[in-house]
C-alpha cells in the first residue's frame, strides 16, 4: 500500500485565482494590456488558456458587488466561468458565489448548469462577504453565528437540490414519448431560520453528482474542499490538519506568489508598485523570490497539503512565468499532475462521485 505521502502527492492540486489583475492593489499598473480591456473577453479567454495549458488543476473566479482595489470592475463570476467552460477541458472552473445573501435555488440551478456546459468540471467557492448587505439593503447578518448559520443552509439546500434528480430521472425514450420519470424527482422540504425551499430543483443532477464546493478556514461546514491560510508555512500546515479533522476532504493552501522574471527580481517589482500599496490578505502565506525556490516551497508543502491555490501579484507577470518554469517542475518531478481531458474536477482532486441521497431501487 502507498504511503500517506505519496497518496498526497499523487493529488496535490494546483489552483489559481484568476480574478483582476493580481492579488495586489496596483497590479494593474503592470499589466500587458489596456486598462480599457481590463474585462474584454478576449483577456479572459487568454487567461484561461494560460492556465489550462501550463497544468493547473482549477481556477477560482473572485467576486463581490463590493468594490475592491484601485480599479473597481467585475463581471459575476458564474458568468466569467461558464463564457470559458466550452473553450476549455481540464480546467476546473470554481467561481465564487455568496452563501450569505445570494437565493441558494438559483445559485444550486446555475452551479449545476456549469457543471453541465463544463462537462463535470464545475466548483462553487462558498463565500460571505457581510458588508455586501449594505448594497443590497438587507439586514445585517452581523454575528459569525448569523453567517455561518446561512452559509451552512445555503450549501446544504444546494446539495439536496442536486439530488433531488436521481441520476436515471431522464428517460429520452422518442418512441414512447418519454422523456422523464417522475417518481425519480424529489422534494427536499427544507425548512431553515430564514428560508425554505421545498425543490425539487429545475435542472437534472450535475455530471458529477455534486458539484464540488470549496470554502474558507477550518470552521466552515458541509465543504469538500477547505482553502486554508497561515502567515508560515508551519501555520498553513497545521491549519490544514485542522480542515481535516472538521471533516473537509481535501485541505489546500492559500499562497500569494511574487516571482523574478527574466528581466526584474520579485523584490525590484514589488518595490515598482509600491510599498505604501498593502497587498489584500496579508495573513497568507507568501512567497517572493526566484522560481526554483518556489518548487522548493510547493515540494515541502506536498508532503503536508492536498494542494495549494496560487494567487499572483501581477497576472500578466507571474503567470508566464510559472506556465514555463515552475508547473514543467513539478510535472516533471512527479509532484503534481496535468488533468487528463475529459476527467472531471473531482477526479482530478481525488474525490469519489456521491451517491444520490434519495436514490430507491423502484419497480419498472
């Protein structure tokens, strides 16, 4: 039998957030295009290409009607991932959708469409962004308890609504002209502190039976995959652990990456953005320096995560250089894996396909 270690690395995913122009603030500054085509569908379909081609395993999609940085502009992120799903096809496709404020049947109707446009490739990254409720008028979900209570509906209704097709539920018989079976839908009756949804849902059950839902932190409930920080490598470790044992089956790490190119150090671009610019999420783990020195990082870190989610300074920058230096790497050592076409995002993260949770043996 392998060993723990090796399992590890046999899974060890390879994300990338492909919101903006990069995690920091000024990336823009820096970018290889026109400010005027920072949401041009063109720069998204490259993008995504780029990543596809040099191995990563997914891309998240960030989002929030709340503006963030110095440029403030966004197209959904649902909408982002399903323009790319038919140019792509090992891609995992994960945008980020509020839990919080956003209708969990709507959300569950649109993550299963992807799934579909996708061909099983298809994440939901669960997220709460309270000061959005400010925008959309709503009362405050102001305690953590409110928040998670919310969120932990939310994603539980949406896994109901994808079972609530069992996977035979599409007959397709032309000649009998039959085309569903009824006693194969179900409804979910849910009853929550704030909504009920009662289902069943109106598209039949994602390809991969449930669409896989990402989350923050060690706390979040009902998640396959938990992306967690830590400001060291030993604290993005031990958070990992913890993500385990709350019962998350994969645990990766968040690592915002700022890389030397062939013309500048990692330091020198930095520096040419600013240092009175702070970058987002300081409490990340964060690499600056040469790219063999991040293969180093990612090498130790397979031993101990099931991935990590790489979100660079400058998209433009970073990203080429990690597409010909650093995934070649670690391909070529065995650390991480190019998906296969045609596999499904949780094939290529390890994780086995649910059994419908209404699922009945019935007399045909």
């Amino acid at each position: 039998m392998a060993s723990e270690s090796a399992v590890r690395k046999s899974l060890f995913a390879l994300g990338i957030e492909l919101d903006g122009e990069g995690y920091h603030p000024r990336a823009w500054r820096r970018a290889g295009h026109e400010p005027t085509r920072f949401l041009s569908p063109r720069r998204l379909r490259a993008q995504v290409a780029a990543a596809e081609n040099a191995g990563f395993t997914f891309a998240t999609f960030d989002d929030s009607i709340v503006p963030a940085g110095e440029i403030a502009g966004r197209i959904d992120a649902i909408g982002r991932a399903s323009f790319v799903a038919a140019t792509t096809s090992t891609l995992g496709l994960v945008p980020v959708v509020a839990a919080t404020y956003a209708e969990p049947f709507h959300i569950s109707s649109q993550l299963a469409t992807l799934d579909y446009a996708s061909r099983g490739r298809a994440g939901w990254l669960a997220a709460d962004d309270p000061e959005t409720a400010r925008t959309w008028g709503a009362t405050p979900r102001v305690t953590e308890t409110e928040i998670r209570r919310e969120r932990d509906d939310s994603v539980e209704v949406a896994r109901r609504l994808w079972d609530s097709w069992e996977d035979d539920a599409v007959v397709r018989d032309y000649a009998a002209g039959k085309f569903l079976n009824r006693d194969r839908l179900h409804h979910i009756d849910f009853i929550g502190e704030t909504f009920s949804v009662k289902g069943p849902s109106i598209v039949p059950r994602p390809p991969q039976g449930q669409v896989v839902v990402f989350g923050y932190g060690t706390a979040q409930s009902g998640i396959d995959v938990a992306l967690v920080s830590g400001a060291h490598t030993p604290d993005a470790v031990a958070a990992v652990q913890r993500a385990r044992e709350s019962g998350a089956a994969r645990g990766l790490v968040d690592l915002t990456v700022a890389l030397d190119t062939p013309t500048e150090t990692a330091a020198e671009r930095l520096a040419d953005l600013g240092a009175d610019a702070l970058p987002n999420h300081p409490e990340r783990l964060h690499f600056s320096g040469s790219p063999d020195n991040l293969v180093a990082l990612l090498t130790d870190l397979s031993a101990h995560a099931d991935g990590v989610r790489l979100h660079p300074a400058v998209l433009d920058e970073d990203l080429t250089v990690l597409a010909r230096y650093v995934l070649p790497a670690l391909l070529r050592a065995g650390i991480a894996h190019r998906p296969v076409p045609g596999s499904t995002l949780r094939a290529n993260l390890g994780l086995s396909r649910p059994a419908d949770r209404y699922a009945k043996e019935l007399t045909r």
